[in-house]
C-alpha cells in the first residue's frame, strides 16, 4: 500500500509561484538496504543469504561493467539501464574532448510489464492535521 499525504503549494512552473493547490505526495518510504534485499531473496529462493549477496553483487558489477563499456542493460520485466551524457558545446568537433563533459548520468526506463504491475497500486490517502479545505 502506497502512502499519499496532501501538500499545499505554489503551482510549479509559473513564474512567481502561481495560485497554490493540494498536490499528492508519496508519505512514509522506507530504504532497504543490500542485506535486506538478501535475506528476503534468500527466503524465496533455496540460496542462502551469502549466496545472494554474492550473486547480487557479482550481477551489481556486470551491469557497472556495461554500463561503462557504452552499453545498455535490459533486465526482462524490470527495465533497461542506460547512461546518458551532457557535455559543453564546442565550435570545432576535433576540439571535444572530457573537459567539456558536465554530467555522466545513469537512467532506468521501465518495462512495459512493470509500468502495467505499477498501474495496479493500492494507494492510501491521508490527510495531515491542520489541512485547509475549501
């Protein structure tokens, strides 16, 4: 169950702030970590929890690998890695080299399977104390 609380403020993308309004926002997220991620995959599988580990390791480094060879990773039913780059511009294209680079980004475009999964979400809605209704 997805946790929304209301937030009250200024339309975004209007100079000035425009009128202000309720928008949703995700409450209460959670981070897990690696050995939590272990041991929940340790108890669905038949692998021990450092069997895993070692497995999502060794599977967190082949997908760095590619990812730095140039290379897009596609996880069936999760989504495809990629990096993207940003780099000054430059009058001559014999004249760029890594000092016009700006930023090295990694991005995650879902599967269409897990973008159909998310539609499904239970969502749950709460109002915090003091909320101005009109």
């Amino acid at each position: 169950m997805i946790k929304i609380v209301t937030a009250y403020h200024a339309q975004p993308g209007i100079k000035g702030g425009g009128n202000y309004k309720y928008y949703g926002r995700i409450s209460g997220r959670k981070q897990i970590n690696f050995r939590q991620v272990a041991n929940t995959l340790s108890r669905r599988t038949t692998m021990s929890t450092a069997d895993v580990a070692a497995a999502v390791e060794g599977f967190r480094e082949i997908i760095v690998e590619e990812l730095m060879a140039g290379n897009n990773v596609k996880l069936d039913g999760l989504g495809i890695f990629s990096l993207s780059l940003s780099t000054e511009a430059v009058d001559n294209p014999s004249k760029l080299n890594k000092t016009h680079i700006r930023d090295l980004k990694i991005q995650f475009r879902p599967d269409p399977e897990l973008k159909e999964i998310l539609k499904t979400a239970n969502f749950q809605f709460q109002k915090p104390a003091g909320t101005l209704e009109s």
